[in-house]
C-alpha cells in the first residue's frame, strides 16, 4: 500500500492499484469499509469483463499505473495524486474484430452517495451517473475498430461534508 496526498486530505492504494481509502481533510473516511475504488465491470456485444485483478501495476513519484487485459480488451488506468486526484481511464480493442461496449462501470464505494465529501468531475468522454457504488457510463454503446480506444478523464477533489453524514 502507498499513500499520497491528495489536497489536504489522503488516498490510500492498494497494491492492485485500487484506492482503498480517501480520507477527506477533516479527518473522516469516504469510502466503505467493503469495497475499493476504481476496480469495474465492462459489457460488450462479447460479454461481461471485470477489471480487478491487474497484470501490471506500475508505481509513480505521483500515483500509479495499471494494466487489465480483459480478453480483447486492454483497460489502462493512471491515477495522479497532488493538489487534484485525477483518473484516467483508457479501454482499447486488440482484436481484429469491432467490438461494442454496451455498459462500463467504476466502483465508487462512498459511504453516502448523496454525501458531497468527494465530488467527481468528468474531464474528458460520456457523462457517468452514481448508482449502487458505480459510476455508469450513460452515453449509449460505443464501438470501438481495432486497435482503437476509447478514453475518459475525471478529477476528484473535496467538498464540504454536512455534520449530519454519519461516518457508519
């Protein structure tokens, strides 16, 4: 596990890459107890893949790279921490056949996902909604000819908690 500031506040990364904790300025921890961020879940026209067990992980002064190989699929992850957390997230076709991304899904584990502890801001690609402790793609399915990718940016940084969100 590696630990970096992030703002005032702190993330904790797995060994795998995953965050298993951000901890917000004040002191109080924003993810479950049960689950890590950033791991997921790709549906394509070929069948569902999860990302969760990496088959490279790649350490930085700043954060961490990660590799998935999802069947014909590469997901490439790079997550930075400083000032901002900012994700990129990057899901490329290696076959010699269009394949179509009908869902993808990011774990988000908040204790609240109505809690505005953590705000997520899209950078870069579709718009992702929060539901059950994922962040969803909504854009509709996307195809991706081989060799080509298809990439999404987000920037997380703190917000104000209320004093009535419950920590349990």
């Amino acid at each position: 596990m590696e630990i970096f500031g992030c703002g005032a506040g702190t993330a904790y990364v797995a060994d795998d890459g995953a965050v298993d904790q951000a901890v917000h300025p004040d002191g109080r921890q924003l993810l479950l107890d049960h689950g890590v961020w950033g791991n997921g879940v790709v549906t394509t026209n070929q069948g569902g893949h999860r990302f969760d067990d990496p088959v490279l992980v790649r350490w930085r002064q700043s954060g961490i790279d990660v590799l998935h190989q999802l069947g014909p699929l590469e997901v490439r992850i790079g997550r930075r921490f400083g000032e901002q957390w900012i994700e990129t997230y990057e899901i490329r076709n290696t076959s010699t056949e269009p394949i179509e991304i009908e869902s993808i899904k990011v774990s988000a584990p908040y204790r609240d996902p109505a809690d505005p502890g953590l705000t997520v801001q899209l950078l870069e690609g579709q718009p992702f909604s929060t539901g059950e402790h994922y962040l969803h793609s909504t854009g509709g399915a996307i195809t991706l000819a081989p060799g080509s990718s298809y990439r999404w940016t987000w920037q997380l940084s703190w917000g104000e908690i209320p004093p009535a969100v419950d920590e349990g």
